[in-house]
C-alpha cells in the first residue's frame, strides 16, 4: 500500500491501552464531580447572591467537562484499537481497524497545531495535537497517545512546510 510513498520511514503505534485508561479516569473524576458539584449547587443556588454560587458551579462543569472527555476517549479506545501511522519518504499512512488511508504530502492542504505541552497535556495525550487538513476527505490528527509523537508530528511539519523528506534510517 505504501509502494506509491516511496520508502517506509518508520512507523509509530498508538498506545491505545493507555487511552482506555484516560478514558476511565476522566469518566471517574466526571462521576464523583457532579454529584459534588450538584450537591454544592443546592445551597448556593438556593440564597442565589451573585458570586456564591462560582465555585459549586466551576465544580459542576468540570465535572461535566471530564465526563464528556471520558466518552469521547472510551469510544476512541473502542474504534481505534490498532492504530498506527506509517511514515513514508512521501507520505503517511493511517491505519485501524482494517482500514488504512494514505495520505501524500501534495494532498495535506493545511497543518494546525493545538497542543499544549503542560503537565495535563502529557499525562492524557494533549501535548501533541497535531490536524492535518487533506484536499479531499476527513482530516487526519497525530496525538500525544501515539509512541514518539512529537518526533512524528515534527517530521510531517518538515515534509510539508519545509519540504524537506524524512529519509529511512
């Protein structure tokens, strides 16, 4: 399937083990939060005076917040077992499941990146997010859950916006 890409470069698996267990915590914290927080809403909502009802409700969305994360990572984990990204002289692949989509760089239309390299970011995968935009059909996202990322996502961003190929080892 890579032929058309050139030489296989290297290639870098998603650790999807470690997304389940993010997907567990955050749904954890999501479930002790909003009792909490609805328990905390109570009584300051009952007395309703403006400013004593911010922390019952900061508690309450993140809450929330984390139960959400919780579902978007636990069908991530569900759908995405197998995932790996082969990086190619020019392109990617991206496969899982079965399912496998190559991407060359002349196809990549745009790059965004939003990570965020803080404690929070590398412990649920955050600190490496980067999107890359195809001329035709969905984008494609390298994340923190995938072994090396940042050496992955930096070796994409060369190849695209420097032009300069990765080179097999």
């Amino acid at each position: 399937m890579g032929n058309e890409l050139g030489a296989l470069v290297k290639r870098y698996e998603s650790d999807n083990g470690r997304r389940g267990r993010n997907a567990l915590a955050l749904l954890l914290l999501g479930l002790a939060g909003i009792p909490l927080g609805v328990v905390l809403a109570i009584p300051a909502y009952k007395n309703s005076i403006v400013g004593d009802d911010a922390v019952p409700s900061f508690v309450l969305g993140c809450g929330l917040g984390a139960l959400l994360m919780g579902c978007w990572q636990g069908w991530l984990f569900l759908t995405r077992s197998g995932e790996a990204f082969e990086l190619y002289v020019d392109g990617l692949v991206h496969s899982y499941r079965g399912k496998r989509r190559v991407v060359r760089w002349e196809d990549v239309t745009n790059l965004t990146d939003n990570g965020k390299d803080t404690a929070l970011g590398r412990a649920f995968g955050g600190n490496v997010s980067l999107r890359l935009k195809l001329a035709h059909g969905r984008p494609v996202l390298i994340t923190g859950v995938v072994e090396r990322a940042a050496h992955l996502a930096m070796a994409v961003r060369e190849a695209i916006e420097k032009d300069n190929r990765p080179e097999p080892d």
